[in-house]
C-alpha cells in the first residue's frame, strides 16, 4: 500500500497540515508538533483499498492530496467522496465498532495516517479535539441525508473513443465555456504526465476546474486522467461503429463508469440511431448531442449544475400557452437545457427538445390540432370514446419515427402505468408512441399496451412531473402549469340529464352542463392534484397563464392561449431580480 510520497510540502510543514484540517486546526502548537511526530506517510495509487468495511479501526486518515471514496453493499455503491483537506477512519477510532464502509483511492492519492494510539492520547488530553470531531461526524450525518443535493464536478477528463475524434476542439471550446465560470486549466499528457499526485492536487487547488484530456488508447496517462476525473466524458463519433471504450483490456473502472457521460459528436444533423447503438455497448449512461458551439455550452452548463429544464403540465387545448412561454424564454435569452412533461406539454415539449423554432412549433401544431380535430373519430364506447387512430397518424406526422434518444435536448415524458399503478417516464424509444401514451385520457383515448403494461395519461397520477426533472437536473427548474382549475364547475343542482322525450331541456342546459369528454378529461386528471402542487414547491420558477376562458376542448383557441402563455411569461420574467435571472442564464 505504501509508495513514494508525492507532496513534499506537507513533509517539509506537516505542523501546517494540521492547523488547516478540520480536526486539528485551533489545537495547541506543541500538540500539533507532537501529532506531526506520529504521523506515517502513504501513497496510495488509485483504485487500492486503504481498508475494508468490517476490519478493526487502528488510525485516521488525513486526505493531503487526491481523493478517497467510501462504499458500502453488494455491489458497493459510493456513499461518499473524501477529497483533500478532509479525514476518514476517526469514527471507528471514537466508537471501537469495525469499519462500516470500505474505502478505496479513487484517484491517486497522498495521506497522512494517525495511529490509534497517538489518536486515543490526543482526545483524553485535548478536549477541543473531542468536540471537532463530533461536530465533523455530525455534519456527515446530516449530509448524508441530504442525498438528493449532488455535488458539481470541478475536474472533467476528456477520454476520445479513437485517435479520428476531434477531442483537440471540443475540449478547447469546452474549457471557454467553463472560463466563464472561473478559472480554468486544461492539462494534456505532453504537460502532466511525469508529474506526482502533489502537482496535481496544487492545479485542481489553484483553478476552479481543471479539463484533463486522455489519449484514445489505454496508456498510463489515460489511466492516470480516469481517476482525477470528477466527471468522466466518453467522447466519439457518432457516425462511428460502437465499441466498448479500452482501457487496458478491460472495461472502464466501476468508479469512472458510474459518473460517465456520452458525447457523441456529429458533423451536421443529428444521426438518426445514433444514440441508441452507443447506448447498447454503454448501457446507463445519459448521452449529449454535439454538433455546434451552442451544443458545448448546452453541455457544460448541464455538467456543471447550471442546466435550465423546462416541465410542461397537461391541460388540452390550454396546453398551446407552452409555445408562448417558450417564445418568452427565448427571447429573453434564457436557454433551455432539459424538457419534460405530461400529456399535452409532453407533446409541445418534444418540439422543444427537437429545437423547432417557435414558428415551427406554431405551424406543426396547427396543423395537427386546429386544422383538424384530433379527438373527432370516434368509435363503439367498449374501451374508449374516439378510436385513437387520428391521434397516433398526427403524431407520426408531425414527429416522423424519430426516437426519443434522438432528439436534441434531453427529454423525458410521463404516463400512468396502470399495471403497476405508478408513473412511468419515457427517455427511450419511439416518440410518436410515447407521446400517444402520454395523452391517452382514460375514457376518452384507448390506452397504449407495452409489453404487458397498461399505460394511459400520465396527468391521472403526475401533471406537473418537476420530480422527474428535480432527480435529474441540479439546475434551475422552470414549472409551466396550464392544468384545470376551479372554472371547472355548472350551476346545476340536478342529479340526472333531461329525459329523451324532452329535447328542450337538453337545449337549455347544453351550455351549463358539461359533457362527457370534459368530465372524463377532469376526472382522469383529478388524482393528480396533490402531485401538481409539489411540482409547483419544487419549481425554482413557476409560471401558471390565466387560462380560464380556455376551454380543455377548444382547440380553436389556438393562438389565443399561446399569446396568454406569452404575455404572462413575458411579465413574470420582467419582475425577476437581477440573481434570478443570472440563473437563468438571462442577462
């Protein structure tokens, strides 16, 4: 386990090493002298296990460079990283239970070791040291619970899947759309290759982020790159024949694999297939688009937590006013990174992430909505009111047989799964499919069978789905509810509809008494009500167009809900502070 140690200067001022800790600092100086005296050196090179989970505790661990991961379960699962300036091994030491976690070097790492003995002296005749490491014991608890909050990656490793892939230009775009952000250094094999775990520890200290750019075969320094990666970008041609990434004869280490992400780099349009062949030699890995320098800057605001998603409620022919809030963000600016939604914002929502302009958006959409009624063909009530059919050939119409995995934008829908009775949300497959399940209102539309599941409108378990885009995303969360409201109601009091034999009082009350695709519609929708108002709390922007006079139905209201989705988005975003706004990217 030991090796040479690679920072000298903790060696030449182990004193200092101490003060700055989290445990020693604010200790008397003749006891730091006496701890710096006990202390034992190790290198530990990536990948090796400083101790397994189950053995007794006999020292704490100091990071001086590098970074640790602990883990825990079959098969270990990362429960924490432990980067430099931090300790690990001191809650065994307190409790004298076996270690409960393994810990592993995820890249390589110099340490500092404090044997129990000098450990148990310190705490009987410092109390300070006592209280110190309850408090850091403490804070690990409460982060740990706090799961939810992941961390931004400051190191990202560029690993080109062959010597034909531009990796040169892609990372020096990459690197200026993260200068913006702060400092940043890009460091190739002719720079850092020869260099100790001390230099790069004294790099990644003097820069907010630091690109490492690997070679496409699986040399020492391609090794050494896929372990300081915080994030790991598997970078290839799209066009290109998928192959495993080598590294070394063998896959990529289960630490790199697990916080990888999938560039593929397209020299024009986006190649059709393209991301699912890729996805079948690296299964569970989120892919990204690139073809220009926007899609970079897409990239890196996603990967450095500053991605805007946008969710999109359902609501019939309410759901138009999406367009008009699109039409908002964009002209003010605002980029949109992720999209997702239920019902009809999932099908607006995929002419987002297909990057349609709005023009697009509007000309497709009328086509599809207005200039015919899609719900019109209706059939014998056994499963459903209309047959459905009109509905899935306008979705194939306007989308084609593009597969989710192939839009630009990442993007996700949601249906209820009657089978499991959960939601189900949709990153893969057929869009056009996805999206006729997305909308299939129970009653209304015939339910879309897949493999054995039952899926219908994702608005009767989740309209507002920001939990999907919240588990996915650590950026800001734009909310767009245009879903039924209390205008849903009828001044009638009577329990049953007219009588046949009396067609004027079915005239007089054909205004006031709403009919049965309306009530189906409400009904599919009204277990969704706790649902939605989550999704409004979780939102960082919320924006809900006054939409009253738009009928669920009406589809004819067209362009009067895309300019009251446009005009209320327009105002929200013109009473938002200056910081708000910055974190939409505005401004």
């Amino acid at each position: 386990m030991e090796g040479d140690f690679g920072e000298t200067q903790a060696l030449r001022n182990p004193v200092a090493l101490l003060e700055s800790s989290s445990i020693f600092s604010g200790l008397a100086r003749e006891t730091l002298v006496a701890i710096a005296s006990a202390l034992d050196w190790i290198a530990l090179p990536g990948g090796a296990t400083l101790f397994e989970a189950g053995e007794p505790p006999d020292a704490l661990y100091l990071v001086v460079s590098g970074c640790l991961g602990a883990y825990a379960g079959e098969p270990p699962q990362l429960l924490a990283r432990i980067p430099a300036g931090e300790t690990v091994g001191e809650m065994g030491l307190l409790s004298g239970n076996p270690r409960s976690a393994t810990v592993r070097a995820i890249r390589d790492s110099d340490l500092a070791r404090l044997p129990r003995e000098t450990f148990d002296r310190i705490v009987v005749q410092n109390p300070l040291a006592l209280l110190r490491i309850s408090q850091l014991l403490v804070g690990r608890l409460e982060a740990r619970d706090r799961l939810a909050v992941r961390r931004t990656p400051r190191t990202y490793t560029l690993l080109p899947h062959g010597p034909d892939v531009d990796v040169a230009t892609l990372a020096t775009e990459f690197v200026a759309q993260l200068t913006a952000r702060g400092r940043t250094e890009l460091v190739w094999s002719d720079r850092g290759a020869d260099h100790t775990s001390g230099w790069f520890h004294r790099v990644e200290s003097a820069n907010d982020f630091v690109v490492y750019v690997a070679d496409p075969a699986p040399t020492s320094w391609t090794k050494l790159c896929v372990r300081q990666g915080d994030a790991l970008l598997l970078v290839a041609n799209a066009g290109a024949e998928p192959a495993p990434w080598p590294l070394a004869g063998a896959e990529l280490p289960r630490e790199a694999a697990a916080h990888a992400e999938l560039v593929l780099c397209h020299g024009g349009p986006i190649q059709s297939g393209a991301a699912a062949r890729w996805a079948e030699v690296m299964p569970g890995i989120r892919h990204h688009h690139i073809r220009d320098g926007a899609d970079v800057a897409r990239l890196t605001r996603l990967l450095a937590g500053h991605g805007v998603g946008l969710v999109l409620s359902g609501g019939g022919a309410r759901g138009f006013a999406h367009i008009g809030v699109v039409r908002a963000l964009r002209e003010a600016g605002a980029p949109i990174d992720l999209v997702g939604g239920t019902s009809i914002g999932a099908i607006m929502g995929a002419g987002v992430a297909a990057g349609w302009p709005v023009a697009e958006m509007i000309e497709r959409f009328r086509r599809a909505f207005v200039s015919t009624n899609p719900l019109n063909d209706y059939t014998l009530p056994l499963v459903s009111l209309v047959a459905g059919r009109k509905v899935s050939r306008l979705l194939r119409q306007e989308f084609g047989d593009v597969s989710i995995e192939d839009l630009l934008l990442p993007f996700y829908a949601v249906s209820a799964n009657l089978t499991t009775g959960r939601g189900s949300v949709h990153r893969q497959g057929e869009l056009w499919r996805w999206l006729r399940a997305s909308v299939a209102i129970p009653g209304v539309l015939p339910p879309v069978f897949h493999r054995g599941d039952v899926h219908v409108d994702g608005g009767a378990i989740n309209n507002l789905p920001v939990d999907v885009m919240r588990a996915a995303s650590t950026g800001v969360i734009v909310a767009v509810d245009v879903g039924a409201d209390t205008t849903f109601s009828t001044e009638l009091h009577d329990p049953e509809p007219p009588p046949l034999w009396n067609p004027m009082s079915w005239f007089r009350q054909q205004q006031r008494r709403p009919g049965i695709l309306r009530i189906l519609w409400r009904s599919g929708m009204i277990n969704s009500d706790a649902a939605t108002a989550a999704g409004r709390q979780q939102s960082d922007l919320l924006l809900h167009p006054p939409l009253a006079h738009v009928d669920l139905l009406n589809w004819k209201a067209f362009d009067i809900a895309i300019e009251a989705g446009y005009r209320h988005a327009s105002e929200r975003l013109a009473q938002l502070d200056a910081v708000t706004l910055a974190r939409l990217g505005i401004g």
